[in-house]
C-alpha cells in the first residue's frame, strides 16, 4: 500500500474556526470508515510508529505523520472533519489522467481494429485510394484527436474518465500565449466540477484567468504575466460567493512588474491556498477579498507559501493583502522584498503563525512588517526582520503576540538606528498583550526606538509578560491606566520608571487607586512650558472615598524648586525643625506675609513701636525724666501688644 504524507495540520471546528483543538486528543480513521470503527496505523516522516490518536499542540496544529489513506477523517470531542495528503491528492489526479489516457488509447485501439474488421468483412467502403484500397485514418491522426483538448474525441474521453482538467503542455513552452486555452480549461473544468492541472512548463498569459476555483500547479510549472497593465494572473469570480476552492501545489505564479495583483480572491467562503510561490504584484502578491463584492468573504487557509518579489521594492507593495473578509489562517509563510508585508482590515481578525517578513537589502526595505487594523489578531512564531518603521503596527483592540519578535539586523545596509519601533498600537482604548516578544536591536549602533508605543496614552490596557530587550533605547514594558499613559523603564537612564509625554500633560504621573477610586496622585499639573523652566509643576493631590478631589496638598514650582504648602503641617511630638548655621533660614520674607504662632489669627508684620524719647536725663528727677519713662512704660505696652497678636505671649 502506498504511503501518503501529511504536514502539519490545523485541527478546527468546520462550523466555527475560533473554534481550536489546542492541546487536545485527534483520532485518524479513513476517510470511508464513516463508523469511526478502525484507526489508521501512523508513523512520522521517518517511519518511526506513533500512536492513534495524537495530540494537537498548543495552538491546535497536529504533528506531521504518514499513513497509507489519501484522505482521512479526523475526530476530537464534538468536532470532525477530514485532511488530505497532497501526495494523495496528486497522485489521485496524476493516476485519473493516466487511466484517462490509457482508457483513451484502448479506446482508439479497439475502435481502430474495430473498424479494420467492419472493413474486411466488406460492411462499408471508404473512398478509393489510386491503388484501389479503402482510406483509413491513420495512428498519428487518431492520436492527434485524442490528443487536442478542442476536439470531439478529447472531450468525450474526458467526460467520460477524467477528474481533472489538464492543460496542454505544449503552452507551457514560455513563448506560446496560454490565455485564451487556461481559461478555456478553467470554464469547462468548472463546468463538469472537477479541477484544473497545470503541468511544469512558463505559461505566458497576457489578461487575468478568471473564475478560478480549482487549480493544481506542478512542481516547475509557472503562470506569469506578461503583458502590463494586468489587474491579476489568476483571480475567482465576484459576482456570486464560492464556498469552497483551492490553488495549491509545486509551482509558481509571477506576477512580476506586469500584473498589480499575484493571486486575488475575490468572494468566497473557506478557500485553500497551498504550497505554491508568487512572484512580484505592484499592489500585492496575495489579495484576500474585494470591496466591491457583495458581502464578506471568510476563511481562507494560507499555508506554506513564499511571496517573493524579485523586482525592486515599490511604496506601499504588499505581500499580502485582505479587504473586505476575516477569519483566516495564515501558516509558515516567507514574504519578502515588499514595503508592507501583511495588511489586515478591520473586522478581519485571524490567526497568524510563522510568518517571516524581511528584504534583501539589494532590493530595498520593508517599512511596515505587519500593518492590522482588526480586532482579537492571534499571531504565533511570526518575525518582523529589520522594517524601517514598525515591526507591528495596530490599529485595533484584543491583539495578542506570543513568541514572536521585532529585529533590527545591523548588516542590512539600510538598517537605521533609532528610528524603528517593535510594535505601534495606533488606536483609542488600545487592549493587547504581548507574552514572550523579543525586542532586538542589532548592536549598539543599530538600536530599536522603542519596543512598545501606544498613540493613546491614557485609555486603553497594554500588558507584556516574559519579554526580552535588546540594545533598544526605550523600553516601555507595561501600559498604566491609572497614571493615563506608558510607564517604562528607561534603559538609557538606569532602573525606574518614567511618565513620558509629547507635550506638558496634566494628571501626568503616579497615581493610587483602591478598588479603581483615586486616592492619591503625584502628577504634573500640566502648565505650558514657556521657557526659563516655566511650566509642569509637580502636585501632590488627595482624593474623597468616592475617589473626587479633595485638595493639593503641595505644590513644586518647576521654575523656583518652591514648595507651596496648601494645608496645615504637623511635626510628630519629640522632632525639631533644623536650621542651617551658614546664611540662616527666614521666616517670612516680606512684610505683608501674616504670621502667627499658638493658635493666634496671622498678622502682618507688626507696625514699628513708637520713637523712643531721646531726652538727657540726670540724677535728679524732674520734667525730663518723667517723660522718658512714658515713654517707656508706652514701648513696653506696644511691644506688648505686637508679642499678643503673634501669640507669642499671653
């Protein structure tokens, strides 16, 4: 029995793809055991016996495992549905054009010694050769017809035996325009339901094979655009909603500097693309759904494929490209040499595993790695290698990154430093998570700006756990919702934490909460900064129960370093209040300040006392000397008075 070799697969519910077999127990049975009554005997690649059942990984994707059925169905708790070896496939279609040729021979055999034997026996005549025999025709015409897909012979054969529709090699010879027969091909395979091969060959094709649903490439055989201004090389039909389709196989599509777009999918319900390569699109190489067409397209399952242009890198080219539909997979995919490496809309939230966007710096750079305007993206194991802005850069909520990673390869000649951020979250009220990313610049001289950013600072929730940073100027490793912005540590600075704005910000700082209600804040309070250190003063702020603002208790001018004290102060009982011995310390600085001690009203500084009597007096007491002591006895009073109102006295 011939063995069929199964990659990795994802193990999904077919009614709902969030729904995932992580983790999870997935028995294999054949495809016809229907009754779930035998499981199939399983090995790895290298034959090695495992057992049945096996087990999904953590994000729901089986190991790789060889068993002798085609196709197989699979079982984990209430989900089943089936897997199918590409060998399996292959040589199911490889085998049902060989038995269609070999029925087709054996036809035109039997048919031929048939009419031989019609002839001998004198059953008809044909018309008289110059010898007088009976005209025949001859192998090579029989096999002509056979052989030419237009002819009556061909199609009978192949409505009566074949599962595929091949295309005829001899377009495949790079000179030959192939348009008009692919598509020829395609119409009448979606005709009969059945798919399309394509054999090794360079099939030149100058306008966009339409409507495909069905397309297997061999390995060598490539499609590619050559004529400019094409919209696509291949691309599915809009107007109606296919539920199913595939392009898969060995071979490549090239869309190179001739088409806008590789491989467009236009309106579709679970559509399968595999295995293949595609080359160049001034816009993309693999585009996702159509604005234009009705409703939105879902599940789409790309895996195992390179995106590579070969061309020079063009602003804004992507690699991948979705509009207008979501809830895809996207697996072990190589995208390289575009400005853009995947784009998500919004609404078009996926899993993402294993993707790895870079360039060749003799092609240019990538500027943005992954750009997603979705909610709840899952990405798993994906690179962003040396873009010139963003590793990540999200517009949406609920993004999660486990594992993945943001680097800035010094030897890439268009490598910078200081200007590249790990990820970017774009949007209000940003939510995401990040477990296990690694931030990396590549040397001292070639560091990331940042490993996090957050375009809203105040509103939105975005946690990292486990992450790693390297050579990166600005670490920000964890969003604060109660200080309103990005608290970090700052690498370049030394261990803490930093509130960082763009411009002067008020509540920007520390804050404390008890079950979300402020209690306490230590912020900036906001003031423009005018020049001479004008500006974001620093304000100590107490908060009610109900968590609204009671007072400022302190305030730091910026400016002066003056602490303004705002309520009473009080020193516990048995501590001094220290002067320094040099220049001194003052109380009070001018003489409108109140001042009071012992519980008295404050006062300003007391009046001066009245002028003392300057009257000479001698032993005898007289006029004079009766004077000076009122005098006295008046200063005293006053002295008195002012010591009063102080309350430095009773």
């Amino acid at each position: 029995m011939a063995d069929y070799p199964y990659r990795m697969q994802l193990v999904v519910d077919p009614d709902n793809p969030r729904n995932v077999v992580a983790a999870g127990s997935v028995s294999i049975y054949d495809s016809e055991d229907t009754g779930k009554t035998t499981l199939l005997p399983l090995t790895d690649p290298s034959g090695v016996p495992i057992p049945n059942p096996i087990t999904s990984n953590s994000q729901g994707f089986t190991p790789p495992f060889v068993t002798t059925s085609p196709e197989v169905l699979w079982v984990s708790g209430p989900y089943e549905d089936y897997f199918q070896s590409y060998k399996g496939m292959r040589d199911e279609a490889v085998g049902a054009r060989g038995a269609a040729e070999a029925a087709a021979a054996n036809a035109a055999t039997s048919a031929l010694a048939e009419l031989e034997a019609r002839i001998a026996a004198g059953e008809f005549k044909g018309e008289k050769g110059a010898d007088g025999a009976n005209v025949l025709p001859t192998d090579t015409a029989i096999k002509e017809r056979i052989n030419d897909p237009a002819s009556e012979t061909r199609g009978a054969l192949n409505a009566t035996y074949a599962k595929v529709k091949s295309v005829d090699a001899k377009y495949g010879d790079g000179i030959l325009d192939a348009t008009a027969h692919i598509q020829s091909v395609i119409d009448a395979a979606n005709t009969a339901s059945v798919g399309v091969y394509v054999p090794a060959g360079v099939y030149k094709v100058t306008a966009p094979l339409e409507n495909v649903r069905r397309l297997r490439l061999a390995e060598g055989a490539k499609i590619t655009a050559s004529a400019a201004g094409m919209a696509a090389v291949l691309r599915t039909q809009e107007a109606t909603r296919w539920d199913s389709g595939y392009i898969v196989g060995k071979g490549a599509v090239d869309a190179n500097t001739n088409a806008a777009i590789g491989v467009h999918v236009r309106n579709f319900l679970y559509f399968e693309i595999n295995g293949i390569e595609v080359n160049g699109g001034n816009t993309a190489a693999l585009k996702l759904g159509s604005s234009t067409a009705a409703g939105r397209s879902a599940e789409a399952i790309v895996s195992n494929v390179r995106l590579i242009n070969n061309g020079t890198v063009v602003a804004d080219q992507r690699g991948i490209l979705v509009e207008n539909s979501g809830d895809h997979s996207f697996s072990q995919i190589l995208i390289q040499n575009y400005n853009i490496g995947m784009t998500l809309p919004v609404a078009g939230n996926a899993m993402v595993h294993d993707v790895h966007v870079w360039s060749d710096p003799v092609k240019g750079s990538t500027r943005i790695s992954f750009e997603d305007y979705s909610n709840n993206t899952h990405y798993t194991g994906c690179h962003a290698d040396t873009p010139t802005e963003y590793g990540w850069r999200l517009y949406g909520y609920g993004v999660t990154l486990v594992q993945c990673g943001t680097y800035n390869n010094h030897t890439a000649s268009y490598a910078t430093d200081n200007l590249m951020v790990g990820v970017k979250f774009e949007g209000a009220n940003a939510i995401g998570f990040l477990v296990g990313h690694f931030f990396l610049g590549g040397s001292a001289a070639k560091r990331l700006k940042a490993d996090i950013e957050a375009a809203d600072g105040k509103y939105g929730l975005i946690q990292n756990v486990g992450c790693t940073n390297q050579h990166t100027v600005t670490v920000r490793s964890l969003y604060n919702r109660a200080i309103g912005s990005v608290t970090r540590d700052t690498v370049t600075a030394g261990t803490g934490f930093a509130a960082d704005a763009a411009t002067p910000t008020a509540d920007l700082g520390l804050s404390i909460k008890t079950g979300g209600l402020d209690r306490w804040k230590f912020v900036s309070d906001g003031a423009a900064e005018s020049g001479a250190n004008a500006g974001s003063g620093l304000s100590l702020r107490r908060y009610s129960d109900a968590g609204a603002l009671l007072s400022d208790p302190v305030f730091i001018s910026r400016s002066s370093g003056t602490w303004v004290w705002k309520t009473a102060q009080s020193i516990l009982d048995g501590n001094n209040i220290v002067f320094g011995t040099g220049t001194g310390t003052q109380i009070g600085t001018g003489s409108t300040q109140k001042l009071a001690f012992y519980g008295n009203t404050p006062v300003v500084k007391p009046a001066a006392l009245t002028a003392e009597d300057a009257s000479v007096i001698d032993s005898t007491y007289g006029a004079e000397e009766a004077a000076v002591l009122a005098n006295l006895k008046l200063r005293v009073k006053q002295l008195e008075t002012r010591l009063q109102l102080l309350g430095l006295i009773g």
